[in-house]
C-alpha cells in the first residue's frame, strides 16, 4: 500500500512540474534611449497539412498571414526541408527571415529579397524550429516543423 501511495504522489509531482514550465513568449519594443514602449505576447502559428483526403495530398495548404501590411504566405508546413516563404507584393523596406532551433540558436538568416524566398533546413534535424520575419519595424513568429 505504501508502495502505491509512493508512486501516485511521485506521479502527481512529475505532471505539476511539467505544467509549471510553460512558457509565456513575449516580444518588447524600445525606442532610441533603450526604454521599453509595449509589451505583447507573441503567438505561434503553424499549419497542418490534413491527410486525410487525397485532394489535400495534391494540393499544398499554404499558411497566410499579415506583417503590417505586408501579406505572408509560408508553405508547406510541415516541411521536408525546403519552406518557401512568398510576399505578393514586397515593398523596399528592409526584411529578413531568421529561423532558429530550439535552443535559441540563430540557424539561418537571410534577407528577403524578393517576392519568392526558399530557406533550407535539409541540413538540421527533424523538429520544430522557429522562423521570424521582420520587414520594417513589424515582426511575426511561426513555428515550423520539419518532419
């Protein structure tokens, strides 16, 4: 008996340990001086492709999003190793596409330079990764998954 409370009190402290590190991601704007202006909390987005249904399997389901006025469309996601990131309509303002591993390390950076940009994560392990686009002063946050 002892045994079994022993073993649901060490069941219930290992799932309350989890749940307790979630994490919150926030993103911050400062101005010129380094004083901090907003605070908001940044929500990963992905897209599935649904298996299902043979049409699905012929057609990629792309997932699309606005950095300010700038239309994003990110696809396919998840992805073997080739994503492709397309703007309809890029303006001259300064983009860049960073994409990070899990540990928070930069894994790729490149500029967006044009309306189609292909980032290659052939290279890098299965797992989930995440991608940052800034053009301008916007930024948005997906989380990718490379199968």
């Amino acid at each position: 008996m002892k045994t079994l409370y022993l073993l649901a009190c060490l069941l219930v402290a290992v799932l309350f340990s989890a749940s307790a590190h979630a994490q919150t991601n926030f993103g911050f704007t400062y101005d010129a001086s380094g004083n901090r202006l907003t605070r908001a909390v940044i929500l990963l987005k992905s897209a599935t492709i649904p298996g299902d249904s043979l049409q699905a399997k012929k057609t990629e389901k792309t997932l699309e999003d606005q950095i300010g006025l700038q239309k994003t469309r990110i696809y396919p996601n998840p992805t073997k190793g080739l994503l492709r990131i397309d703007f309809p309509s890029l303006s001259d303002t300064e983009s860049m596409i960073r994409v990070y591993d899990p540990n928070g390390r930069l894994i790729v950076q490149k500029p967006a330079i044009s309306t189609g940009n292909d980032v290659d994560l052939s290279a890098h392990p299965a797992g989930f990764y995440i991608m940052v686009i800034h053009i301008g002063q916007e930024k948005k946050e997906w989380k990718i998954i490379k199968e």
